[in-house]
C-alpha cells in the first residue's frame, strides 16, 4: 500500500512540475524556439511545405489555417524558397509561447522577407502557433549596400545556409 501511495504521489508531483514548465516562461528555452523555428524555415526553403504544415504547426493553427491555404501563402511569397540566409531579430518569452522575428535574406545579405512566428509547446514538442510574413521591401525601404553593410545591421548572428 505504501508503494502504490509513493507512486501516486511521485506521479503527481511529477504532473504539477510538468504543467509549471509549460506555463512558467522562466523554463522556456531560447535554442529550442531557435530550432524549430529555423527548422520550419528550411523545410519550407525545400520545398517541403506538406512536411511544415503537418509536423510542425499546432493543432489551432491547423484549425485556423487550412493546407491549402497555408500552400497558397507559401507559393504567394517566393523568398520562402530562394532565401540565402536567416537573421533572427528577437525573441521573447510570453506565458504560454514564445514569439521569434527575424528576416529572410538574399545572396547579397539584403533582407527580403520579414518573419514572426508564435511558438508553442504542444505534446512535449515546440510547434508554430501562429504565422506572418510580409516581404521586406513593404516595411523598410531598401537600399542597395554591400552584403558586409548588411551583415551589421542584424542584431544577432547571421546564419547563412550552406
């Protein structure tokens, strides 16, 4: 009887420390939010966009946003595929999700498509909850400068595909 109790109790605590990892933003991990969201970035510059709809978005935003909707945005917005590098902008820590920023950019090192994605944990896995891009010309005016010049202007390292 003692056993069953000890397993009980272990079980639940266990459970209440679980959910404080998920609703607690001090436990969330920068690399983690990173990863997934260069991961969903690369599987769409791929071309995979079935494999970054299916196993990388959450359920609500699967609700939200049908497949082929989610193939019409992709297909609308071609620096998804032809981006050269990733420069991340921001990333912050809410509740219940973590928001990552960040600019796609060309062979030159000039940024082309600005990105936010809304991360959450979802099954024990890091998922896109929600999803904007706009190209980057519609926010900024771009200036033709050397990719060096660029470079600089990243905040954080910048991550170029090999």
């Amino acid at each position: 009887m003692v056993g069953k109790f000890l397993v009980f109790l272990f079980l639940s605590l266990s459970l209440s420390l679980q959910g404080q990892a998920f609703s607690s933003s001090r436990n969330f991990t920068t690399i983690s939010v990173l990863e997934t969201a260069t991961t969903h970035l690369k599987t769409l510059q791929k071309g995979d966009i079935l494999t970054a709809y299916r196993k990388m978005t959450s359920q609500e935003f699967k609700a939200n946003t049908s497949l082929i909707k989610f193939i019409e945005m992709v297909k609308s917005l071609p620096e998804f595929t032809t981006f050269e590098g990733i420069c991340l902008q921001a990333i912050s820590f809410e509740t219940c999700a973590a928001v990552w920023e960040g600019t796609l950019h060309d062979k030159y090192g000039l940024p082309t498509l600005s990105v936010h994605y809304s991360i959450i944990i979802e099954d024990g896995h890091w998922v896109i909850q929600t999803m904007k891009a706009a190209p980057y010309a519609q926010q900024k005016t771009l200036v033709a400068e050397p990719m060096e010049q660029s470079k600089k202007q990243c905040r954080r390292p910048y991550v170029r595909n090999s």
